[in-house]
C-alpha cells in the first residue's frame, strides 16, 4: 500500500476518505461534533480490512477533506505510514472495539443528549452502566424492545490508552453488548457493520438519552 505524499491516508482510498470527512460535516452540523471535538474510523473494504482510516486529530470537523485520514492498523492503532498528521487521540478505543467486535466503521461524537447521559451516569473513578430498556429504539440497537440492555460507562481517564484497556476488557467478557459505549463526561463512542448502521445505531442512542433526559424511563 502506498502512502499519499503528505498524509497517512494510503493511495487508492480517497473515495473511503471522502465518505469520512462527509459524515463528519454531517455530525458537525447537527452539533455533535462541535468545533474539533469527535472522530470517525472505517475499516478499508476486502483485503486490506486489517486496515482502517481514521480522522486525524485535532482538527475543524466540520472542515475534513478526504486527505485528512491517517491509515492505522484496525485492530491495535498502530499508524501505518507515518507523517504529518497526527490520527485521532482516541484511536486506541477505536481499535479497542475493533478487536473485539465485528465493527466495520466506529463513530465518536460529543452529541448532546448522550453527553448529557454520561454526565449524569457518575463514572468517575469506575466503570458503570446505563440500564435500558422497554424503549421501541432499542431495536434500532439490534436488541429486543423487551431485553434489557446495559450501556458501559467509563471512566474518563486523562491516560486514553487506560480507557481503551477498560473498553476491550469489557467488550471482551460480555456476552451480548449494545454498539455503543458511553465515557463519563465526554461523549458517546458507536459501531456497526459500515458508516450508515453506525450512524442509524447512534441517531437511536441519542433519541434514546434525549427520552432520559426529558425523564421518560
Ligand atoms: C475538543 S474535544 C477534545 C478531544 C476529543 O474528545 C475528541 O473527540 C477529538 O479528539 P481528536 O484527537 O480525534 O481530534
Ligand atoms: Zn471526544
């Protein structure tokens, strides 16, 4: 795979990176990824799944062009073709949840409802969870509206690398996981099979703490 001159995003793939920086433009204009706040990552289709593209760090999220990726390895974070660009500070959760999960796209935003979630949840020096269930959206989830379902919440710790260690010992252990994770103060991270059930999956978790919030439970 060859690098772009310039940026860690590998040749070929800008397509894969313009659908990045326009779902990112799309959060960006809801107000869920305000100013450089958030970031999204996407495994590389067929042979080269062993690789993901992911935002790179600090940057006006509303404002990403396809050259703004930088290539990881997907499942430990390692950066490929290192560069300029610095990837997402929070791309060791981003691997964390592709190690242990089928994930094909992982999106993390600060969208207000969930962050409001997080907040409340008092996390702080321990991981806990948010209970849900009886809510209609839950099967937006791909859970039964009848199950009851447990959100993780973590710690934020200054020390990502320690939240992505608590996220994949967690994903790792449970038997059957909501594709969300919530960390205490912060925002709310998603996967799913590809970029657009992601993003379904966290329009539903946002609906959902938005019921909570309003007080419905
Ligand atoms: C301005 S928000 C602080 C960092 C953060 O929480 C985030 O989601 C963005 O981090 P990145 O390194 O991906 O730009
Ligand atoms: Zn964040």
């Amino acid at each position: 795979m060859t690098a772009v001159p310039d940026t860690g995003a590998p040749a070929g793939h800008e397509a894969v990176g313009a659908e990045l920086a326009r779902y990112s433009r799309m959060f960006y204009e809801r107000g869920w990824m305000p100013g450089t706040s958030g970031n999204l990552s996407v495994r590389l289709p067929g042979a080269e799944a062993d690789t993901a593209l992911i935002t790179a760090s600090g940057r006006a999220k509303g404002e990403l062009t396809a050259h703004d990726m930088v290539a990881v390895r997907a499942g430990s974070g390692e950066v490929l073709h290192p560069g300029p660009l610095r990837a997402s500070a929070e791309t060791s959760i981003h691997a964390a949840v592709y190690r242990t999960t089928d994930a094909g796209a992982v999106i993390h935003v600060h969208s207000p409802y969930a962050t409001v979630a997080a907040c409340r949840a008092g996390a702080r020096e321990h991981a806990t969870s948010l209970e849900l269930t009886r809510f209609e959206l839950l099967k937006g989830l791909g859970l039964d509206a009848a199950e009851r379902t447990e959100v993780p919440v973590f710690p934020n710790w200054p020390d990502v690398p320690r939240i992505a260690a608590e996220v994949a010992g967690h994903l790792g252990r449970a038997e059957r996981c909501p594709p969300g994770l919530l960390i205490a103060d912060h925002g709310i991270t998603v996967w799913g099979s590809d970029l657009a059930q992601a993003r379904n999956r966290l329009e539903c978790f946002e609906a959902i703490c938005q019921l909570l919030t309003l007080g419905v439970d």
